[in-house]
C-alpha cells in the first residue's frame, strides 16, 4: 500500500511541476491537491511503520514548490507588446528592406 501510494505522489509531483512551469494556470492545482493528500497519508503511514521518511519529505517539498511557482504564474502580470510600437518597427523594417531592394542592381 505505501508503495503505491509513493508511486502515485511522484507522478502526480512530476505532472504538478510540469503543469505548474507551463501556462495552466490554477489547473495545476488538481494534482497539487490530490498528490499532498496521497503524500500525507504515505507519511503518516511511514511515521506509524518507523521507516525513513526523507523521499515522502522531498516530494511534499515539490509539492509545495509547485504551488508557489503555480501561484506566481497565475498572479503576475502579463507584459504585452503595445501594439503601436511593434507596427512602427515593422513599418522601419519594411522602409529598409524596399531601400534595399532599390539599391540592387540587376545584370543580363
């Protein structure tokens, strides 16, 4: 049973870690939730057997780790490109290129 319940949490702390880095925004906090419960219940069960319980406090570690970064992703503002200032570098962009072109010359 600990076994399995150990297994769970380390997938779901690798889902959760990868969820939490890529933009999902507040649904990374499913297997946050589920994975902190089945760790929970993995670390009592450990406590009460008298094994090591480092693993199961490296992976609530994760877990709450997730969270955090989960929660800065959500919370932070977005930086957005105003927009007249990306149409007047494509516009200089454009001017130099046609400068450019005019400039060739074609031999036959």
């Amino acid at each position: 049973m600990r076994f399995i319940l150990l297994f769970a949490s380390c997938l779901l702390a690798f889902i959760s870690t990868a969820l939490s880095v890529l933009p999902f925004g507040l649904i990374a906090f499913i297997p946050i939730a589920i994975g902190l419960t089945l760790s929970w219940v993995c670390y009592k069960k450990t406590l009460s057997d008298g094994k090591k319980l480092i693993f199961i406090q490296l992976i609530i570690a994760v877990f709450v780790c997730s969270s955090c970064l989960t929660l800065y992703n959500t919370f932070r503002p977005n930086t957005i490109v105003n927009a007249d200032e990306a149409s007047e570098i494509e516009k200089q962009n454009d001017i130099e290129t046609l400068e450019e072109l005019e400039n060739l010359e074609i031999e036959n």
